[in-house]
C-alpha cells in the first residue's frame, strides 16, 4: 500500500546500519527507473556498483553483463543494497540475482506493494509494515502541524479528526500537517469538511499505483470491493464475483498480495474471512468510479448511495452504464420509485435491495427485472412470483428474506434457470413450494426459518448439488433421488420430517444435522468422508443402519445443550448421563432406572474401526444397564481421552480394554468405588475426579498407572486417605487434592515423587507434612491461610539430610534457603509468601 512508510521506514534502518558494512547502496524508485526507458535496469545496475566500490567509472553494456559484473565484483565484499519500489521480479533479478553474489553477512532491503515479488524470488523474510496507533498518528501530525508533540490549545478536537481521516497512513498524515500548519481555525475547519467530499489528491496519486499497475479484471473485483463488497465474508464476495464472469479466487489473493484488500477473521466469524480494505483504498476506488461523470450518478457503473439511487429511480434517469446497485435505504419507497429506473439499467448484472417487508408497492402491470441479472439479493421482495417478463438467462444466485414469494414462477411460466447456482430463501412466510427441477444445475439450497414450506420437488438427479439446507419448515417427506456430490445436509428443526429417503451414493457427504425431526429410522449407508453427525432431540429414532465406514467423526452430538471444551485428542468420548422419568422407545416394559444420554465423540479420521453403531445403541436406548453401558465405552480400543459425567453409578468395569487411554475424567458422578481395571491402563497420564462426592476411596494398586502425571482430585468429601503406592508414580508432577475434607494426611514417603512440582492441599484436613516432602526440590504448595499457618509452626526432628539438596545437616537448625512457595487465597486474590521451615 503506497504512502505506509517502507521506503522512509527502509531509509531509517540503512541510515543506521550502514557503518557496519563495506559498501553500500540506497536505490530509490526502481520501478520507475526501470520502466522509464530500455536503459533503466542497466542504469540502476551502475548505481548499485558505482555505490558500493566507489568507482564513478564503471560501464555496464547491458543487463547480462550487469549481472556478470555484479556477481563477480561484489562477491568479496559485505555490502548493504536497499532497493526501494520494486514491482516485479525481472528488477530482482537483475540487482540481487543470488546470495552468492555478496559475500556473507551483507543485507539486501526490499521495499515493495507487490509480496508476489518476494515470494516468487524466495526472499527469506517478508515483514509486513503495519500501519500507525492513533497516538503514534497522532505525534507524528503535531510534529508537521504544530512543530511540537502536541496541539495548540484550542486545535485539539480538530486534530483529532484529521488524524481520524489519516487512519493511520503517514504520507496523509504528513501532507495534511504541512497543509494545515500555521493556519487559522476557521481554514482548518473548511479543510476537514472538504475532506468528506473530496479526497486528498496527494494520497491519492500514490495509492493509484497499485491501481494502475493491475489487470482489466482486477481492476473491476478492485472496485467491486471498494464500493459494494467491503465487509462481506469472503466466500459470499466469491459467489457475486463469480456471477459476474471473474475469477474471484486467484483475483482476491492478487488484491491481498498488493495489500489493496485485506482477509482476515472478525471476532464474531466463527471462523468465516471476511473482506477490509482502508478507508483510503475504498475512497479511491469510489472517485475511480465517480471521476469521469461527477455530477451524473446515473453514468457510473456502480451505485451505492442511497440519495443518488432514489433521485435517479425517482426521476427515470436509470442508465445501461449502471452494472450493480445496491440500495439499503432507511425507508420504504413506492412502485414508480424502482420500476422505471430499474427497466432502464438494461445491462445491471449485480442488484441488492434491503427495503424491509412490503416496504416497496409495485403496479403488477409495470414490474420489471433486468434480464442481465446475474446475482440478486432482495430483502422485502413485495411479488409472490419471479416477473414474467424476467428471463433469468443469467442469474446465478438468487437470494431472497423477509418476502412475499410463494414460489419462483406463476401457473404456466416455469422457466428453466439454467445458470442458477445459489438460491437461497429466508424466513420468507408465504414460500411453500419450490420445483428443483427448474434449476438443474444448482450447487447450494437454502430454505431457512420459511414455516409453511411443505414441499421440495427434487428431479431424478442433481448431479451439482453440493449443500441442502431446509431448517424449521413443516417438510414431512424428503427423496433427495441421485445426488452423489452432496457435502452438506442440514434437516434441523423439520419437526414433521418423518421419511427421509438418502441418495444411493453418498461418498461425499461431511455433514449431517437432523436434529429435532421425527425420523424414526436413518440409512446411513456408506459414508467414508462423514465428519459431523447430529442428532439432537430425535426422540423418535430408534433404528440407524450405521456399517463401518461411516464412523470416522470430527462430532458425533445427541445433544448440543452443553459444550464440552474442547479437546486436543484426536479420538475422545464425552458422555453426559442424566436421570428421566421418560419411556424407553425401545424397552418401554422396563423398570430399570432410566437415562437420557448426550454423547459428543470425536474419532481418529486415520483409525480403521466404526463405533457410531455401538454409540448410538448407548445414546438411543434410555435404560442402559451396566452391561451394555460398559460394553459400548469398553469396545472403543483407540479412544485416547474419555470422560464420564452425570448419574452414573458404577464405572465401567472393564476400562483396562482401552490400552490407548491417556486421560480419564469422571465429574459429578454417583460412583462410590472405581474398578481396581483403572490400574491396568499404562498409558494414562491423567486421572481427574470432580465432584464425585460419593466417592470412598481408590483402588489398592493405584500405584501401577506408571505412566501418570497428573492426579487430580477434588470435591470428593467422602475420599478418606490417598494410598501410600501413589508414590510409585514416578512421573507425577501435580497432585491436587482440593476440597477433599476428610483427607487428613499425605502418604509418608511422598518425598519419593521426585517429579512432583505441584501440591494443592487446599480445603484438605492436612494439617502436617511427612518429612520425606522436604527431600523435593521446586515443589510449590497450594493452600489456604489455615493450613500455611499450621506448616508454618510445625517443627520436624530430623538426624540427618542430604547436603547435596543444599540443605543444612543438623537438628533444629533454620534454614537459609527457601524451599517452596505457599499460595494463600485471600478475597479472590492470590499472595504468594516464602516459608522458612525449622526442623
């Protein structure tokens, strides 16, 4: 981006690290030397050798040679070559050809828009400039205004809105605080209102480079972005720029490369890219729009403020110049307003109109598309039906909210939209019907939130459909015929939905989400690429044909209600069980306590085993006994995380089975002893216990998990005492026993875990340490100022001590030197204290 400062930015470091090298070189405006004449990369060779060995004679015949006689002089000396400007990658070439053509240690600065340049000439490092803070735009302007770090009284709030209009670009910020210096409030005041109307034409030539130096194409998405798509999630500029016959992809990433756009993530993205350019980007590409016909809207190519596009569909001025509208004006607007304007724009390829519901109100008999449309988006579409006299020979997407339509053509029209590939319906009331066999070359469907559609005709085959989407509509029955390329499939909230029939071949689908329909069965069928699988409230399933092959998960969700975090493992199981006085839909002559289980299961998409079967057997059925319940979690041989929560009375007692396990949880459970199994698990290196407070005790032979490094127990009011065998464990680093009040001591010879950096007796009835404790160097104690006080006066007779642990070796002695740290715990706040232990 022209005017961020590389080149002053690049001068500042040359000037400061030059003395370091034997020769130096400082090459301004490359890219308009070297274009200038046939001579100009020669002439830049000649400087370069001239600056560097300081030989005013050098004669360089042409640019071969100049590389010749480059990589043969310099290749002695550590030089510092700065090229500024550069914009393509023969100038490289020509001027720092290779890193053998300086000697090691030299430096070569490049200073470009183009990151394509450096990219395609493997430049090592690429530093992005980043633009100035507010408060560095800010000192930088008073330093050329006001000759001084800050303003002159009385000029505050106005300097404030002209660093404001800078956003942070130093060649406006300087150009503006040369202007403005020395003049008075009234000159200063008069210059900002300008500004809103009139950009700074300093700015402005810079910026335009990059403009100029683009493709006819790039151009266009250039300016499709600057006055219409700004903002827009990067994957919905694609379809418009695509409607309208570019290459979006490759041209975006030529934007970006530039630094004319940016692409990156909105907080609120979830993930989705969306679209930026600064403020002074969009600025010139709108007076590139503006410029040829100022004061004649109507002639622009496109249209984006709202007072003009009324004044010209007011006054019938629409023109054919006009390729894409986009009208988003505070109020309604009445049927002469649009029609006759818009019958006019005879070439409009892009319209946008956000009018509110029935905010618009046209005479039947004059309503009038553009059949040039390649993509539309109306919000308030005040027709029941696409115009007659619209052909659609063109439109590619088509996207419609809050509207009147009931379907896409009236009784007798049905014409087929043979280029149509987006169609989308949002909470459109009065939508009912939709015939796909209209629309035969359609990727993307859409029917959302539209709570009277009852039917979709789908043909025999839609061979290009790639995403179905039809949420909270009163669909009963869906037969979705042959659609092999089929990624996405979202029925949510179908509340009707009873038959589903699934295209034969289903080798393609990802994505799966019937939540809350009444399916009774599902036929998976083979699904090798399924990664989610959704299925919230479907109570009324009870039978899902599921072979191996379509159980490699990303998600696997009954129920959505509670997330889970999330989890670096790649093969995890979260089941939640919940008591319910509801009927078992499969064994409803059952007394046995009943469940609703939520299960959210992620799968190693490289292991070659299903579980979906044996899982969605465990969360159909809700009155699992423990059998089967433990059958089902113990049958999963590479999960590598699980966690059990909720009113689970027994744990599993065949866990020894899941030789991968690495972390075991168990929250809020009802268990009252764990399976001596747990001790079989050689590779786990996590066992947490939360708010189990039935839980009584631990197994004997705990002490066999070697491979644990943390054990993590708390809230376990009923845990009476920790076995001494933990201190085989020679790999444990945290021991946390919060809240577990009916501990009253540790194991004697904890002094044994040599590993052990993390001791929480917080809420514990520990009220004295075993002495080996003191054997452990960097150990950090967590507690509260009860049980820091009791260790504080405790007093340990010891005979002896090892002298190599840097501790004193006779009785009764203080030590000099700390041992570790207590955190104490006072209102929410943490003070971290050094205890001084007497023995």
């Amino acid at each position: 981006m022209g005017g961020a400062g590389k080149t002053t930015l690049a001068r500042a470091i040359f000037d400061q690290i030059s003395i370091q090298f034997e020769g130096e070189s400082f090459i301004e405006n490359v890219r308009e030397v070297s274009k200038a004449s046939s001579e100009g990369l020669k002439n830049l060779q000649k400087q370069v050798l001239t600056d560097v060995l300081k030989d005013k004679n050098i004669e360089v015949s042409s640019v071969s040679g100049g590389k010749h006689m480059m990589q043969r002089r310099m290749r002695g000396r550590k030089v510092l070559v700065v090229l500024d400007d550069v914009d393509h990658k023969d100038q490289l070439e020509a001027l720092a050809g290779d890193l053998n053509w300086f000697k090691p240690g030299s430096r070569v600065i490049i200073a470009t828009r183009e990151k394509q340049v450096l990219v395609a000439h493997r430049v090592s490092l690429i530093h992005n400039v980043t633009l100035l803070s507010q408060a560095e735009a800010g000192c930088l302007f008073n330093r050329h205004a006001f000759g001084r770090e800050n303003p002159i009284q009385g000029y505050e709030e106005l300097s404030r809105q002209v660093v404001q209009y800078a956003h942070g670009l130093p060649l406006t910020i300087k150009v503006l605080g040369s202007f403005l210096c020395g003049q008075s409030e009234p000159y200063w005041v008069d210059a900002i209102e300008r500004l809103k109307k009139i950009p700074l034409k300093a700015t402005m030539e810079r910026l335009e480079i990059s403009f100029d130096g683009l493709e006819d194409d790039y151009k266009e998405i250039f300016l499709d972005v600057a006055c219409i798509l700004k903002g827009w999630r990067k994957k919905d500029a694609i379809r418009v720029l695509e409607s309208r016959g570019f290459h979006a992809k490759v041209g975006l990433r030529v934007l970006e490369q530039k630094s004319l756009i940016t692409i990156s993530e909105k907080w609120l993205g979830i993930g989705s890219m969306y679209l930026g350019m600064h403020d002074h980007l969009e600025e010139m590409g709108r007076n590139i729009v503006r410029r040829s016909h100022p004061d004649e809207p109507q002639r622009h190519s496109r249209l984006w403020v709202n007072e003009e596009i009324e004044d010209i569909l007011t006054n019938d001025l629409g023109t054919q110049a006009t390729k894409c509208l986009y009208f988003d004006p505070w109020g309604g607007f009445s049927a002469e307003v649009a029609v006759k304007g818009l019958a006019k724009m005879k070439d409009l390829r892009y319209l946008h109109i956000s009018s509110g519901k029935n905010a618009v109100h046209f005479d039947r008999v004059s309503e009038y598309l553009p059949s040039s449309l390649r993509f539309m988006r109306w919000r308030g579409f005040p027709f029941s039906s696409l115009p007659k006299t619209f052909q659609g020979k063109y439109l590619v997407g088509l996207e419609m909210d809050k509207s009147d339509i009931v379907k896409l053509w009236e009784d007798g029209e049905e014409k087929v939209l043979h280029n149509l590939r987006f169609l989308y319906f949002y909470w459109c009331s009065n939508l009912q019907t939709l015939d796909l066999r209209l629309a035969p070359n359609l990727e993307q469907l859409t029917i959302d939130s539209c709570r009277d559609f009852v039917e979709l005709q789908m043909p025999a085959e839609s061979l290009k459909l790639k995403c179905l989407v039809l949420t909270d509509s009163k669909l009963k029955t869906l037969h979705l015929g042959n659609t092999p390329n089929l990624e996405k499939l979202i029925l949510k909230g179908c509340n009707d939905l009873v038959e589903l029939q699934m295209p034969a071949e289903r080798l393609k689908l990802e994505y799966i989400d019937f939540s809350d329909t009444k399916l009774k069965t599902l036929d998976l069928g083979l699904t090798p690429n399924l990664e989610w699988l959704k299925l919230k409230n479907c109570y009324d399933l009870v039978e899902i044909n599921a072979p191996i092959g379509c159980g490699r998960f990303k998600s696997f969700v009954f129920d959505k209600r509670y997330q889970p975090a999330e989890a670096g493992s790649v093969s995890e199981l979260h089941l939640i069980a919940e008591p319910t006085d509801d009927d078992c839909p499969l064994h409803s002559d059952n007394d046995s306590p009943k469940f609703r289980f939520r299960c959210y299961y992620k799968e190693d998409p490289n292991s070659s085993f299903g579980n979906l079967e044996r899982l969605i057997s465990l969360g159909l059925c809700a009155c699992t006994n423990l059998e089967s319940f433990s059958r089902s979690i113990c049958g999963l041989q590479c999960l590598t995380k699980l966690t059990l929560e909720g009113s689970i009375t027994e744990a599993p007692p065949c866990l020894d089975q899941l030789d991968c396990l690495e972390e075991l949880t168990f929250s809020y459970t009802e268990i009252k002893h764990l399976p001596d199994s747990i001790c079989k698990l050689k590779h786990l290196k996590s066992l947490k216990i939360k708010s189990c407070w039935l839980l009584e005790k631990l197994p004997d032979d705990i002490g066999r998990l070697e491979s644990l490094e943390k054990l993590i127990l708390s809230d376990c009011s009923h845990l009476q005492d920790i076995p001494n065998n933990i201190c085989k464990m020679k790999f444990i680093n945290t021991l946390r026993l919060r809240g577990c009040i009916r501990v009253v001591e540790l194991p004697e010879d904890i002094g044994c875990l040599e590993d052990l950096k993390e001791l929480n007796v917080e809420g514990t009835g520990i009220t004295r340490l075993p002495r080996s404790i003191f054997q452990l160097r960097g150990l950090r104690i967590v507690g509260t100022s009860d049980e820091q006080e009791a260790f504080v006066n405790q007093r340990i007779t010891v005979s002896q001590v090892n002298s190599d642990r840097g501790m004193v070796s006779h009785t009764d002695s203080t030590f000099s030197n700390t041992l570790f740290q207590f955190d104490l715990s006072r209102s929410g706040e943490q003070e971290a204290i050094a205890i001084q232990l007497r023995w």
